[in-house]
C-alpha cells in the first residue's frame, strides 16, 4: 500500500478541486414540481448544487455531464434551452405562476427528462460536426467569446447570363462616371451575389453592406465566404468591430478585403457611435444599399397599423420583429464616404416613379418573367442537342407560380361586409385579429380570434371537410396532393398574436390536411426565443422535410425581406396591405430553386426538382388584380412602351408566365388580361376622389422646385371643408399665351 493511500485524504478531497471542465447540470425539486433546472457551471457540480440547496434543501440531482463537442470547444446551457424550447417545446417557468417560491429563475423547463437533455447535447454534437449555425460554440483559449460560424469555401458557378449582363452593366455605368446605381432585380434573382461579382470588378478593397433587415445578415455572409470567386474576402458585423476597434486596420494591413454588415437600426441616431468612428472615417469602395425601397414599406405597413387605430404601444409591439425602421435609409448612409453605390431592391416601384435614377444608373431592370423567359428560350436553343441536360439551364429550378385568387368562405364573406358597412378599411385583417394582439398571460386572449367561427369554416373549406361554391379546397385537391405540393405552406398573418391564436386553434381542432402539419410559429408574442435567427427557422423545416413531414410557418413580416427558404413551396395571404413591395416582396419568397442532387455509382450526376410549380393563394381577388396591373404599368413606363393596348400585352404575358386561377359558381376559371382590365375599371369607378389621390404616385423631388412647390401650396386639402375652388371669369377672356419656358 502506498504512503498516499494511508492518509486519510477526506480533508484532500474537499479541498482540492484542479481544473474543473464545464459541465452541465440539472436537478427537480419537490418545491416546483413538474419542472426540472437545467444550467452550466465552471466549478464542480455539486459546489453549484450547494448553492442552490440555499433555496431548494431538498433538490435531486439529475443530471451532470462535460459541456464539450471535442477537446477544444464547448457549449453553454443556451444552446441546451433552445433545443428542449424549439424541438421538444418544453416550456419555462414564467415568473409569478408558482406563489410563495423561495428563488425565481426561467431555466425550469416543465416535463423535462434526462433523455431530453442527452437527445439535446446529441444534437448539439451533430450540428458542429456538420458545420451548422443553429448553435453557439466557444473554444476553451477564448473562454466565453463565440466562436464564429465560418461557411466552408467550396461553391463554384459562373454568374447566369442576365446576372453577367448586370456586371456588364455595372462596368459600363462606373467608365461613364456614374456612382450612384440601381440594381432593379425580382427576389431570387441572385443580387448578394451579383453585387459581389461587382465588387471584384472594381477590386473593392472596403465592402459596407447597410440594409434595414436583420434578417438578411446569414444571406450576405454565405455569400461572401462560400463562393471561391470570392476568396481574399472576409466577412464582418457589428459585433466584429466591438471584438476589436482595429479590425479593419488590421485586415487591410494582412491585405484581406472587407465586406462588412450594418442595419440601419445600428446606425440610427445623430451621434456616431465608438465603434463606427473608424468606418465613417474610412474610404468605402462600394457600399450597398440593401432593400433600398425598404423605407417607404415599412412606412405602409405602420399606415396599416395606424389605421386599425393601434396605440402607440401596441404599434410599437407589432413591429418588434419585423426589423422595420419608419426612418429613410438614405439618412443614414449619406454619412459614408463611399466611391460607388449600389441600391438593390426587387420591388423600387415608388423609386423608379421618381427621377433619382436615369437610364445610365440602372444596371439591372429583371423582373420574374424576365428570368421565366431566359429560361425558355435557353431551353429552346439548347434541349435538342444530345450532349445537353435539363438542369445544364442555368435557370433550370426557378418555379412556375400559379396564384388562386379565391373569395373568402360564405360566412367570413358576409362577417367582411358587415365590417365594411360599419367603415372597418381592412376587414381581412379585422377578420384575423385576436382578442388581444398584446400578451394576456391570464385569460390568454392572444390565442384566441374574435372571428374564430369564421376561421374555423375558413379552414375547413380550405382542408377539404367542407365545401363552398367559391374556394377551392386545394388541400384536398388530388393533383396537388399526388404532385407533393402545398408540403411547407408559409401563411402571412396581420398580427403577431395571430400567429399564436391559428397555432391554438389548429392543434384544437381535428382537420382532414392541416392537423399533419408540424406548426412553426416565427413571430408570435407568446414564444418570441423559440426562434432566434432566420438559420434555426430554416434547420427546423430542413429537419422536418427529412423526416417527410409537412410544415407550416406562421409570420407576420418576419423572413419575408431577404430570406431564402428553399422548401416553401405555398404562401396563403392572410392579411391587408396597402403597399404593393410588402406583397410581393413576400409572395416571391417563393420563387427559388429547391434542387437535389443525386450521385450515380460511376459519377453520374442527376438534378432533381423539387418544386416545378409553387402556390400563391391571395383571398382578396381584386388585390391580385390590382398589384398585377401596378406592375406592368411600371415595367411599361420604365421600357417606354406606353399605352393601353401595351398594358394589355404586358399583362398577357405575365399570365402566361404565372396564371391566376379564380373559382365562382363551382367553376375555375383562368384569368385572362379582360378580366383583370375590367375588374380594374370597376374597382376605380366605386373609389372616392381621395383614395384616387392618395394612391398616386408622386416624384417628391417635385417639391424642390420653388414655383410648382408654391403652386401646390394655394390647393385646398382634399377632404377639406373648402373642397375644390373654381373661380368665375366673365366676359369671352383672352387666348393662352404660351412661352417655351
């Protein structure tokens, strides 16, 4: 026996502890029943525990394991939480539901076991051997720093022919000396890409991207470093520069090129912040102006809110996680020293109205019949020969849409007009509204819809257990269910709460369809962390496709700006809007390529597309019909090819492209220029004198003019009590003398 072994070594024992891992740990306690604690600790557990024993005497340890992926990297009981609230949706402890407990914390999570926190450090595990983004990892020489997610650099593909015409553009437009530039190209176009692509042109050493949207933050970031085009750039953010105020000097000084992110919402306010001195200071190459028709959409959708006669704060609530900004970005970007800008919207009709951009500023004018037909004629030219495949198209994946413009069911019908009839502007959105559209943590009037009979036969026609002579239910329909569509349907709701009261209503309810979808609540009041970037949102309808089952996500405004969901293949419209941006900004969320590849054993490859067709379902037919003549009005006016006989043209073709299918009288339709044309007609002739003027567009540079400004200044306000002026003249008059001015 050894001497050591003869000591006693108990005093030992408790007073050295060397060097402890972290470690995570869980106990219940007869106190909160039902619940169990999970967190992290430095030390050793059982010194943790004591300390909780203050509080909890009689706690039972449960569980206590190291918190490590592999030898230099660990995880926080964070990343633990999340996976017991998003994938098992355990829920915390809220404060003051148990009276009289002797210490409050949120990391009781009800009915959770053992196998749920071994089934989360599993998964935790699986997503740093794959290289996800979903959890927070951190390296034990940088204690609690994050490490930061990196994209492995390995995609290779040339720009498509009309994202090498933009570049071409681009080029073109900076040997003019022109500076500042618009990039018009329709969501999915590929604009991150292409204007990274511009950036290597002009060898940009200094990349600031401003955009209004959080949201889009992971798309840039891919973007940058996974493309092999790219390499030499590395990717930044705000919290880069707050990691270190050298940053940027010292990657140039390493000769790396910068493309760094900022949303407006960071640099808003007069005062420049510490850690944008540097960047204020600095010669920016190219700065990218991101959703640049951004501003004026979050503008309509405040109008919405305050037309619904919202406080202030309940206003405030709803834009919580919709990253608007009632602020013009241009504000905040003029600070910027910047050689070359770049606006990138695919939705600037109101920008393209005024005269900020001439013809030479405009590198790119796409719109999605634009790529449709460049998908056409390519395999027009190329199908017939032997050598070629389909998916060689470079535009082989981007879907059809075809959009159901249906009336609402009978009684939701009837309930919309009786709204109207009492001056409600926006029934649909009235119809969706909760009880509460703030948190009710007692009577939970958040989950619960005012029209709650209305919905239910809403959905039933919807889901097929029910019938009505004017709404197809496409959920039932066998073509759609043998073709596998309508699999992650993506509804757009008016209210956060809305959210949360059709999650309520559609796990209470036994439905034919929609009762096997697995629900994910995006934007919700009640849950607001389940969710806490766009990439956990994607990883959950990712891992659910994998499993074969069907999603259906509910959002307000949230991912639909920015955001790439490849398996979303169905949108239902779900609410008023009174800004054609906001539609189709989250209508063509849509429109991406869904392809997977499969691998032949002698190295064959076979591209398979998963959506050739995706569904837009819009309740609100005359919406449908109006944004579609807004829009080839647009594209008309900025091709210059004018006229009425030429709106027609335009619309034939975009249906053509994307048809709308109505339903009346038991019988569908397809919608054909005509009828969009009349219902047009219609739709004015029923319109007052001020919602005709209100909705036109106006070039406010207008107003700079001191003459036509002054002018505009005399006019009576429409609405007013003086009403139109119209002054008598007497006698025959004189004829108008004209001048050139």
């Amino acid at each position: 026996m050894s001497e050591i072994n003869k000591i006693n070594v108990d005093i030992l024992d408790e007073l050295i502890i060397g060097r402890v891992e972290p470690q995570i740990y869980a106990f219940t306690t007869e106190t909160i029943p039902n619940y169990l604690k999970v967190g992290d600790t430095y030390r050793p557990v059982e010194t943790r525990l004591n300390e909780w024993r203050k509080f909890f005497p009689n706690l039972e340890k449960k569980y206590g394991n190291v918190a490590k992926v592999d030898d230099e990297t660990f995880f926080r009981d964070y990343a633990v939480h999340y996976f017991l609230e998003t994938e098992l949706k355990r829920i915390r402890l809220e404060k003051g539901a148990l009276k009289n407990i002797p210490y409050y914390s949120n990391e009781f999570f009800k009915n959770a076991t053992e196998k749920d926190l071994q089934d989360a450090i599993n998964d935790i595990k699986i997503g740093h051997k794959k290289n996800e983004s979903k959890y927070q990892y951190y390296r034990f020489d940088e204690s609690h720093i994050p490490i930061t997610h990196t994209y492995i650099r390995n995609e290779n593909y040339n720009p498509r022919p009309n994202q090498q015409e933009t570049i071409n553009n681009f080029k073109k437009a900076v040997k003019k000396g022109r500076k500042n530039l618009l990039m018009y190209a329709v969501m999915r176009f590929g604009k991150s890409f292409t204007s990274m692509c511009c950036a290597v042109e002009m060898n940009a050493k200094l990349v600031i991207v401003v955009s209004a949207k959080a949201d889009v933050k992971e798309e840039w970031k891919r973007t940058t470093e996974s493309h092999l085009k790219f390499d030499g750039y590395c990717f930044l953010d705000s919290n880069s520069l707050l990691e270190s105020d050298t940053i940027i000097a010292d990657k140039q000084k390493a000769n790396e090129k910068i493309v760094l992110f900022l949303t407006l919402q960071d640099l808003q306010g007069d005062i420049v912040k510490p850690k944008h001195k540097k960047i204020f200071q600095s010669q920016v190459d190219l700065l990218l102006i991101d959703e640049t028709h951004f501003g004026a959409r979050a503008t309509e959708y405040g109008k919405v809110l305050k037309e619904e006669k919202l406080s202030a704060k309940e206003i405030k609530s709803e834009l919580k996680l919709n990253d608007n900004s009632l602020d013009d970005i241009e504000s905040n970007t003029k600070v910027f020293n910047a050689k070359i800008r770049i606006h990138l919207s695919g939705t600037p009709y109101r920008i393209l109205m005024n005269s900020e951009f001439t013809t030479d500023d405009i590198i790119a004018f796409y719109q999605f019949s634009n790529i449709a037909e460049d998908q056409e004629k390519w395999d027009l030219d190329n199908l017939n020969k032997d050598e070629i495949k389909e998916w060689d198209n470079p535009y082989y994946g981007f879907p059809q849409m075809i959009r159901f413009a249906f009336n609402p069911n009978e009684s939701s019908r009837k309930k919309m007009e009786e709204m109207k009839k009492k001056g409600v502007t926006y029934a649909f959105s009235e119809l969706f509204k909760p009880q509460s559209i703030t948190l009710d943590k007692t009577k939970k009037l958040h989950k619960k819809f005012k029209y709650e009979k209305e919905i239910i036969d809403l959905l039933k026609v919807i889901d097929g257990s029910e019938k009505d002579a004017n709404l197809l239910s496409f959920l039932d329909y066998d073509k759609i269910k043998e073709g596998k569509m309508c699999r992650h349907i993506v509804c757009v709701l008016p209210y956060r709460a809305s959210c949360d009261a059709l999650e309520a209503l559609i796990k209470k309810h036994k439905f034919k369809h929609l009762s096997n979808y697995e629900i994910i609540n995006i934007s919700g009041v009640e849950n607001e962390k389940n969710f806490k970037d766009t990439q956990s949102v994607k990883s959950k309808i990712k891992k659910c496709e994998s499993v074969n089952k069907k999603t259906i996500t509910l959002t307000v405004n949230r991912m639909l700006t920015g955001s790439t969901v490849h398996e979303w293949d169905t949108m239902l419209y779900l609410k008023d809007t009174a800004s054609p941006q906001e539609y189709d900004q989250a209508i063509f969320r849509l429109q991406n390529q869904y392809i997977k590849e499969f691998k032949e054993p002698n190295g064959d490859v076979v591209k398979f597309n998963m959506k050739p067709q995706t569904l837009l379902v819009d309740f609100n037919p005359n919406r449908m019909f109006q944004m579609q003549e807004h829009k080839s009005q647009i594209y008309n006016v900025n091709t210059e090819s004018n006229g009425n006989s030429k709106l027609e043209d335009r619309i034939r073709r975009e249906l053509e492209i994307s048809p709308i299918v109505v339903m009346n009288n038991n019988k569908i339709i397809q919608v054909q220029p005509a009828h969009i044309l009349d219902a047009i007609r219609k739709y004015s002739s029923s319109r007052s004198v001020y919602d005709e003027a209100t909705s036109i567009s106006i070039d406010l540079k207008l107003l700079d003019i001191e003459a036509i400004k002054a002018e505009i200044e005399k006019q009576r306000e429409i609405g007013s009590r003086q009403g139109l002026e119209i002054k008598l003249s007497l006698g025959e008059g004189d004829e108008l003398k004209l001048t050139d001015t």
